[in-house]
C-alpha cells in the first residue's frame, strides 16, 4: 500500500507561507483577484513553481503524489490547508482551484488521476518534508 502524506500540500504553498503577517507582502498583493485564473496562476509560476522545481527529487515526487490523490478526494478541505499556511492574499471562492491551478502550472498537461482511497494510506507526518531536504543535503556534501 502506498502512502500518501498531506503535509507535502503545504510544501507547495512555501513561498508564500507566513506572508499574511508581512505588510509589504499583503500591499504588493492587495488588488489580486483570487477568483481570477490568470493572475493567480502569474503569481503560482512566478512564486511556487521557481521554488518546487529546486526542491529535492523526493519532496517533488511526493508532493505530486499528495497533490493528486487529495484533489481527487471530493471532502478534502483545501480551505483549511490554505489558511494554515497564511498566505497575504484570500484563497479563491473555492480554495481548491487554488490546488487545481497549482497543478496547471507545475504538471501541465497531465491530468492527476482519480486515486482509489484503498489503495492509499493517510500518514500525516509534519516531520517527512523536512526529512527529505536533510538527506538530499547530506548527500549534496
């Protein structure tokens, strides 16, 4: 059985995490429209998407995989992993376009798959991202 770690859709969000408590990051951000498509997905290419491409291979693979089985879940709550991570602007109506968008711009042309929840296990382990980046520092020197 394959594991599935939801702390790795936070990875995603990085870049912008914590920017809701910084004044000059909510000013800069103070007129997108979160509904709109196009200027959030400017902000995913120019912000998230820089920073998972240099994440190790590892975290990459299973953030894709988190991504994917979460935004085949119907119940699964994006407004709350949105929130958590406090970024300087609102999540969209539905915060899951925000994940959809995500996923446009970091694997486009691909369509994530419908996972089968049988065949995932949920292992929420806050630690693992931070694992991952340890060892592919070890292993860079």
């Amino acid at each position: 059985m394959k594991t599935v770690n939801p702390y790795f859709l936070h990875v995603l969000l990085d870049p912008l995490t914590g920017l809701a408590d910084d004044e000059d990051a909510v000013e800069k951000f103070a007129t997108l429209n979160p509904d709109d498509q196009h200027e959030v997905r400017t902000v995913i290419r120019e912000m998230l998407t820089p920073n998972f491409e240099n994440l190790p291979s590892q975290t990459q693979k299973r953030c894709k995989q988190a991504l994917a089985y979460y935004l085949s879940k119907p119940d699964a709550n994006f407004g709350r992993v949105y929130e958590a991570c406090l970024p300087p602007f609102d999540p969209p109506k539905d915060p899951r376009d925000f994940f959809v968008w995500i996923w446009s711009e970091l694997f486009p042309g691909e369509i994530y798959e419908e996972h089968a929840s049988e065949l995932y296990c949920e292992v929420p382990d806050i630690e693992e991202p931070g694992r991952i980046a340890l060892e592919a520092l070890k292993r860079q020197g």
